[in-house]
C-alpha cells in the first residue's frame, strides 16, 4: 500500500489523570554548599507526564540531570522547587514505593547469597508469604535466565548475570512502575537482546517502565517516547517514531507488486533509479539526534524549542 505521509503534526491530547503514573511540575534541584551556596543547578524546572503502559526513556550524557530525576521520583532528594506525583501522590510519600521496583546503576546485593536466598530475602523486604516468596523467586529466576546457576554465591557472578539478577529482585513485589537505570549494562549481545524482550514483555503485562540508558540503540528499540536531557535541561520530549523522522525528504519503496505494475511504475521513476517505492519521512537514528540535541547545546546555550509531540490512534 502506498501512503502519503502528511507535513503537518497533529497535537496530542493531554492524557487523563488516570493515564498518568508520573508527573513534575516545575521540578527542579540545586546541590549547594555547606553555607547554603548554590555549588550546582543539577535539574532545571521540568515538566513532564508518563503515562500507564509506557516505555519512557531518559536520556542524556553524564551529569544531565537523569540520576537527579530518578532520586526525585523515588523519594531519596527533596526537590529545590516544584514537585514530583507518583500514582498521584507525592514523591516523598514513601507509600508509593511498595508499587515500584527499582534497578539502580549499580546493584547493592549481598555476594554470599545465592539467587534464590536474594530474592527470598527482598521479598521479606515486602512481608510477602512464604509459599509466595518461593513461587515468585521460580518465575523471575526462570524468566531472567539464572535457572542453571540459582545456586551460585553472587560474588562468582559476571556482571551481566549480577545485572540479570537485579532486575528479577526489582520485579519480586510484581510492581506497577517499573524504573530500570542501565539495564543492559555488561550484557552480551544475546542477553541484552533478551532484556529488551523482557522489558517489552512488561509493558505487554500493563506495567509501566522508566529506563535509563547511554546505549542509544537500546531505547530506540524498546522505547514509546523519550526525554533527551542535557546540562539539567529538558531538550527534546516525543514519540520515538515522530523524533526519528526526516521531514523535507521523500524516499519510495514498495513490496509485492506484479511485473506489469513495476515496468509501469519504472517508466516514471527509472530517471530516479527507484524499484521499491513507499511514500513517506524516512527516520534518522536515534543516535543521530542525540548528538545534535548535545552539540546544538553547547554551540547556542539556552532552552530549545521542542517538536510538538503527534497523536497516534490506537
């Protein structure tokens, strides 16, 4: 089928508060000195809404203001101004955090444990029943694939199997948000693979994820929307999809036409050396824009005007 795409962005609708799992308002955080100085402005007021069901990436190069932000969500900071809702409560209310799980960069786990003695142990965390502790440590084992060594002391795990481990005790009290910062740090290949699966897999199950991630690749392809920060500031916020498109380009490609629809279509296109045609915005990467999002930064300081985010219909 050949279809024109349109140059024009429709405006999303703003979400219902249901829809909403996570929202800042004017968020902000200044680190300061021990005279009460300001030593660092970490996160510039930002304002934006997750929605239920999503896969939001955070983005941004060291000290952007990511980690700040997650810290914010979870409770672990007070904000300087603004606030941050979590299931529309507020994110000092530590409540909210028995429906969260939580991967940090670096996992804090006991290295003479084994992975069922870990996971048996954080569910406790959560006064969660025996019989349920032990059912719940079988499936993420499994699903994290560690069923062969769930026997082994953790201090004898790669760092890919201690990252694996770390987000089956992050889904032990089967949360509803779930925030993931570089979940596929020291994966292979396959296992990295197997984590954005298995990231897409939560959201199938209703779940919403945060991920934090350097590796671009990672959360172009797992990823609904993203927000790219830089210097603390919030730069580009939209669809993945509606980021990635070239505008002012046209490229043409199409399958399964018959010999005579071809020769036809050749005639008038064989000047542009066209055989699969399909009219549309080809996209950049998501590498691409990440970099001109960090370069026109540093090249013209101050906010950048942000693309208008689409609708899409479901």
């Amino acid at each position: 089928m050949i279809q024109q795409a349109t140059n024009g962005a429709a405006t999303a609708a703003r979400p219902s508060p249901g829809d909403v799992i996570v929202e800042t308002r004017n968020l902000s955080k200044v680190y300061r000195d021990f005279w009460g100085r300001s030593k660092k402005t970490a996160l510039k007021p930002l304002d934006l809404d997750i929605r239920r069901g999503e896969i939001f990436g955070l983005l941004g190069p060291n000290g952007a203001g990511k980690t700040t932000t997650l810290k914010l969500l979870l409770g672990l900071i007070f904000p300087t101004s603004g606030e941050a809702l979590v299931f529309g409560k507020p994110a000092t209310d530590v409540s909210k955090n028995e429906r969260i799980g939580y991967l940090p960069e670096e996992s804090y786990l006991y290295k003479f444990l084994d992975a069922e003695e870990t996971l048996d142990f954080y569910g406790r965390l959560f006064d969660m029943p025996p019989e349920e502790r032990r059912r719940r440590s079988e499936a993420l084992i499994e699903m994290v694939g560690l069923t062969r060594d769930r026997k082994r002391q953790l201090r004898e795990y790669s760092k890919g199997m201690t990252r694996r481990i770390g987000v089956a005790q992050a889904l032990i009290n089967d949360p509803e948000l779930v925030i993931l910062d570089e979940p596929t740090s020291g994966l292979d290949p396959i296992g990295t693979r197997e984590m954005k699966d298995l990231i897409i897999d939560l959201k199938s199950r209703g779940k919403t994820v945060i991920m934090c991630s350097h590796l671009l690749a990672d959360v172009e392809d797992v990823c609904d929307r993203i927000a790219v920060l830089h210097l603390g500031e919030l730069k580009e916020l939209g669809r993945v999809e509606d980021l990635l498109r070239v505008t002012g380009v046209t490229q043409f490609r199409a399958t399964g036409l018959s010999p005579a629809a071809v020769a036809d279509i050749e005639r008038v296109l064989e000047k542009h050396g066209a055989a699969d045609v399909e009219v549309g915005n080809p996209r950049t990467t998501l590498e691409d824009l990440f970099l001109e999002v960090v370069r026109d930064t540093e090249a013209r300081p101050g906010r950048r005007a942000r693309r208008p985010e689409t609708g899409r219909s479901e």
